[in-house]
C-alpha cells in the first residue's frame, strides 16, 4: 500500500480501514477474538437453542387459554394453564375490592398515569400545573380507594392484589424520598439534637429487618395505642413501609451529599444564600443526581419488599395466588401463578430501572470532575 | 443607589474604611492559624496578600466574608460588624464577591444560570432584568457566548471568568480573590488577569491572594505578606519587591522569583 504524502499540518481526516467496522468485524471482535471466547459463543449458542425452544411451547405454543377448570386445559395443550390466571385476573388485580366500586380502583390508575408523566417528563405539557396535580394525587386516589366525603367507604381490609402492591409501592416511594432527604441532612446538622435522633433513627430502621415492623404494626402497636382506638392495618403497614425505606433512603442519599465538594456549598454561601436554598438550589439537585442509582434501587427494594405483607395476612398478588392454588378446580398450576406475579414485577421493576438511566443520562451536562 | 444604605450602617470606625481587622486571632481546634491580625483596607484600595503556602492567606480572606469564624478581635466589613448575628453575615456576604481557586461553579446549572442565582434568590431580582443583568457581565468577562452552556464544557480560565461575573453580578463593594489563577494552565492566567485588572480599574475594593507579581505591580496599593498567621510586612508594590525588610519576605520572595 502507498502511503500519500500530505504537506504537515494539512492530513485530512480519513475514513477508518474497512476491517474495523461493519457486522464482520463486529462478530470477529465479539464473539471470535480468542480460543476461549469462540468456547463461550459456542456454549451460548447451544444454551441458547436448548432453553429458547421449550420455553416458548410452553408459554404460547403449546399454552391453553381458555377452559373451565384445570383438566380442559390439559385436555388440550400440555404447556401453561393461563385459563386460570384469566379466571382470577380480576381477584389479582383488585383483591376483595367491591365490584361495583371498582371503577374507583381504574379511575385512580388513570389518575396515577396523569401525574407520572409531568414528574417523570420535564417537556411534558402544562408541567407546573401537572405538578401540582401530582402533589395533590396521593390525597386524591387515598379519597378515591378509601371513600368517606359522599363515596361508600370500603375497608381497607379488601385490598388486594396488584392494587395493593400499587398503594403500598407507590406510598413509600412518595414519602420516603423527601423524608429520606431530611434524614440525610440532618445526619449532616451541626445541631447534637436532631443529628442524634437521625442517626439513631436510620440505625434502628437498618438494623431491624422489615418484617420485624410489619409484625409490630399489625399486632404491638395496638398495646401502645388507647383501647378502643382502631387504627386501620394498612395505614399502620403504610407508616411502616414508609419509615423503613426512609431509613434505607437517607443513607443512598447521604452518599449523594458527601461527594459534593465543599466548594459548592462555600460559593453558594459567600454569595449570600441561606441554608434552605443552597441545600435546595445547589447541593440536593447535585446529591440526587449522583444518588439516581442508588435512589431506584431503593425504590425496587420496596416495591418488591411489598410481597411481605402476606405475611400480617394482606393480600398483595402472591397471597391472592396462594389462596387461589388450594381451589381443587386448579390444583397444580403454582408455576402459572408465580410466573405470572414475577411477571408483573418484573415489568414494574424493569421499568424504573430503564427510566433511572434515562434519567441519568438526561441531567449529564458534561462535568466529570 | 446602595450609598445611602450603607452610610446609615456605617459605625464610629470611619466611613472611608471597606474593611477593618482590629486584633482579630482564630484557632483550628489548638492550632493558632491566624495571630493578632490588624489590617484596614480603604475603600476602592486594592490589596494583595502574599506568603508561603499554609501561613493563613485563605483563612485570613476567608474569615472577611465569615466563611470562617474568628474567635479574638473584631472584623468590620463595610461598617458591619461580622459577629454571631446571622443578619449582619447575610448582609457582609451579599455586599462581599469571592473567587476561588477552584472557580466552584455549580455544574449543573447554565453559565448563565450561575450568573442568575444569587440576584434572583438574595436581592429577588426579576429573573428577566436578572438574565440582562448577567449577560452584562458575562460580556465584561468576555464570554456572552458561552452564556447557555454548561461549566464542564469550558476552560479553566473561561470557568474563572465565569465565576468573576457570577460574583460581580451580585454588584458588590468588596471583591476576595483566593488564589483565581494557581489552578491554571499558564496559557490561560493572563486571559483571567486582564478581566481583573479591568476590574480594578474601576474603583472596586480588592483582596487579592496571589503570587502573580506582575498583577501586584499593575494593581496593588498594598502587598501584605504573611507567614506562620501573622501579617509580617506590608508596604506598596515597589518598595516591597525592590526593597523587603524581613528576612523571610526576602526568602520567600527569592523562593518565588526562582522560577
Ligand atoms: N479546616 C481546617 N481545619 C484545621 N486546620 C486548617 C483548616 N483549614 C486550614 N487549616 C490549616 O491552617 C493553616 C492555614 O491555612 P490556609 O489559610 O489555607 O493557608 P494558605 O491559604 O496561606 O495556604 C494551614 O496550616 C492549614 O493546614
Ligand atoms: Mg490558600
């Protein structure tokens, strides 16, 4: 080959040589650079071929969708029963929620979707004014589900399924992040007070395990009260839930403050902004930022630690699927009910995660100091 | 338009005075960093503070805007005396500019948006006439083109010029420079020493920590020089160069001609 000359200073930029880009050499550089790789592209391909097939006869293929009771099914496919996730699918997604009250249940799923999308989205239209509407949405979907004002009330004790992983999910979420927040600076006060009832808050949330507190709420806590007061269960798991991850939260996000520098924080008070608003306008936006991964993945813990309310005898998705596996017409199809469960989380979960990158990547401007 | 304020804050230590330090001591836990500090800049009088590294500089310029307390003695900062009252610290603060070495812009904010913050939230400046106002500025350092981009997307002497007009825009009286140009490429000091030698210019009161003799030459009424937390010396730029008095001035000072 003939290397052209070109007076210094004045080599243009030219294309990369053919064998550094394009599938082939995609597939050389990935799957083909070495004896040991060719063994693993090799392994993947026949793991690969082994699972795939099966996997999809059962989940499709060879998959009934409808019947009466378990022997239709297998009287006409061997793969899933899903005829039996359709029976229950309104007992997974509304619990023991009065029918004809139900409308209130989708209503506030409506609702949850219209204040998702101007806190998730800052190009959304109308934001400020979605924003307000979604500060305002928690009191207005706990109005919706719990009745009272002009609706029937419905007890808290008919809650269930997807809905109830929704309340208990998204409550803690709401609340725990700016209680967190307020954990994590004052575990940063130069006040002895509040620093002490922080750290020993976060410390006593961290070391005792959920179900602990969801045990004390469903029986202690009525020790402590006066009798005859009747403090609904499920506001007593909420307020559990919530202090849990708000423990959990404040030490994500006290990771998030100690590693802005404390530059920011002398530039913000030399220029004469008081405590509130530096925290707010210049160390908290930074902090969160820094603390996305850390955040969702407290936020995941959550939702999926919500599963443990089967145990103070709540009915999130897994309990309804346990009651619904000892009906005789469906014995046997506990696969049908966990894969469908995980399902729903997964979907949930994979969710937040996807949008915590989006995030990230959103509020990158570039500083990598 | 601020005159008048600030005469009715003025105190029986004189009006004429930016800054007052009357035997002003401070300690880091036992450790006596600064010792008897007695220093009066008057008003628009531009001084720069020089000494070998750890002898105080910063802390000294620091305990100004009270971004450090001092224990002993009294600090007056344009006729308000800096004590634990949170008012008189918010209103030193507002009135006194400071620079860092390290520029600390807030990255995740525009340059202009830097420019904005404090006219917005401590005077409440509208945000539009605030936007004019900082483009203002950033045009006096030189880079109203930049004004929507983010900090990490610029030079160091961009950033330090940024962060002047951050400080400027809040119009202040008294400006703290702590060592704007020793985290610089050597290509880009001068670009940050002429927006400060502008700025001199224009009858603005000026603390300057630096090495840079060039500037303390151009600049200074004063060159302070310290070591170990006391001020040793002080006398105009010339005499100071040409002629020190002290034994350590002479060190240091041949220390830092050396290269
Ligand atoms: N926050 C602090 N706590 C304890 N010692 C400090 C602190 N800040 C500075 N010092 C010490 O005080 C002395 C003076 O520091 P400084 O004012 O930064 O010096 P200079 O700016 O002249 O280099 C140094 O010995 C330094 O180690
Ligand atoms: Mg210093």
């Amino acid at each position: 080959m003939t290397e052209k000359n070109y007076i210094p200073g004045e080599h243009p930029d030219l294309p990369p040589p053919s064998n550094l880009i394009g599938p082939v050499a995609w597939i050389r550089d990935n799957l083909l650079s070495s004896p040991a790789n060719i063994i693993m592209t090799i392994l993947s391909v026949w793991f690969l071929y082994i699972v795939i097939p099966p996997t999809l006869n059962w989940f499709f293929l060879d998959a009934a969708f409808t019947g009466e009771d378990r022997n239709a099914c297998r009287a006409v496919a061997d793969g899933a029963c899903w005829a039996f996730i359709g029976e229950r699918f309104k007992l997974f997604t509304y619990g023991f929620y009065p029918e004809e009250h139900r409308w209130r249940v989708n209503l506030s799923f409506i609702l949850l979707i219209a204040a998702l999308i101007p806190v998730l989205f800052d190009k959304a239209p109308f934001r400020s004014l979605g924003l307000k509407f979604a500060m305002a949405f928690p009191f207005i979907a706990g109005w919706l589900l719990v009745g009272g004002l002009g609706l029937q009330p419905v007890p808290t004790s008919q809650f269930g399924g997807f809905m109830l992983t929704l309340v208990i999910g998204i409550t803690g979420i709401v609340f725990s992040l700016p209680i967190g927040i307020l954990l994590a600076l004052g575990r940063q006060s130069n006040l002895p007070i509040i620093k002490v009832f922080c750290v020993s808050f976060i410390e006593f949330i961290r070391g005792v395990p959920l179900i602990t507190l969801l045990f004390v709420a469903s029986t202690m806590l009525s020790y402590f009260l006066p009798p005859g007061t009747n403090f609904d269960l499920l506001l007593r798991v909420l307020i559990m839930v919530v202090l849990f991850s708000s423990g959990y939260m404040a030490e994500v996000i006290r990771g998030g403050l100690q590693a802005i520098p404390s530059g920011q924080i002398e530039a913000a008070d030399s220029m004469g902004l008081k405590y509130w608003q530096s925290m707010r306008l210049i160390v908290l936006p930074q902090a969160l930022k820094i603390s996305i991964p850390g955040i969702v993945n407290t936020f995941i813990g959550l939702y999926k630690d919500t599963t443990l309310v089967i145990i103070i005898g709540l009915l999130d998705p897994l309990g309804i699927g346990r009651a619904s596996l000892s009906d005789t017409k469906w014995t046997g199809l506990s696969t049908e009910v966990y894969i469908f469960v995980a399902i729903f989380f997964f979907i949930s979960c994979f969710g937040m995660s996807r949008y915590s990158l989006y995030l990230e990547n959103k509020l990158e401007t570039g500083h990598k100091r | 338009m601020t005159e008048n304020a600030q005469s009715t804050q003025a105190t029986a230590s004189g009006d004429n005075y930016a800054v007052i330090i009357r035997d002003m001591h401070k300690w880091y836990g036992e450790f006596h960093v600064l010792k008897n500090i007695n220093l009066n800049v008057t008003k628009g009088e531009k001084i720069v503070v020089c000494g070998p590294s750890g002898s105080g500089k910063s802390t000294m310029i620091r305990c100004i805007n009270a971004l450090e307390e001092h224990q002993q003695g009294d600090i007056i900062v344009d006729g308000t005396e800096l004590t634990n009252d949170l008012k008189n610290i918010d209103a030193v603060r507002s009135e006194v500019g400071m620079v860092f070495q390290h520029f600390n812009l807030f990255p995740h904010l525009t340059v202009l948006e830097n420019c904005t913050l404090a006219p917005i939230w401590v005077r409440k400046t509208p945000r539009a006439e605030a936007e004019t106002l900082g483009m203002e500025y950033l045009e006096r350092v030189k880079i109203p083109d930049q004004a929507n981009k983010f900090p990490g997307q610029l030079s160091g002497g961009q950033q330090q010029r940024v962060a002047i007009a951050r400080s400027l825009c809040m119009r202040p009286r008294i400006m703290l420079f702590d060592e704007p140009t020793s985290a610089l490429d050597p290509e880009m000091i001068k670009e940050v020493l002429d927006v400060m030698i502008e700025l001199a210019s224009e009858g603005i009161t000026m603390l300057c920590v630096t090495h840079e003799m060039g500037f303390a030459k151009t600049v200074a009424d004063r060159v302070i020089f310290m070591d170990g937390g006391e001020i040793i010396e002080e006398n105009n730029p010339d005499e100071f160069f040409d002629n020190p008095q002290h034994d350590r001035t002479k060190l240091f000072l041949s220390q830092i001609l050396e290269h």
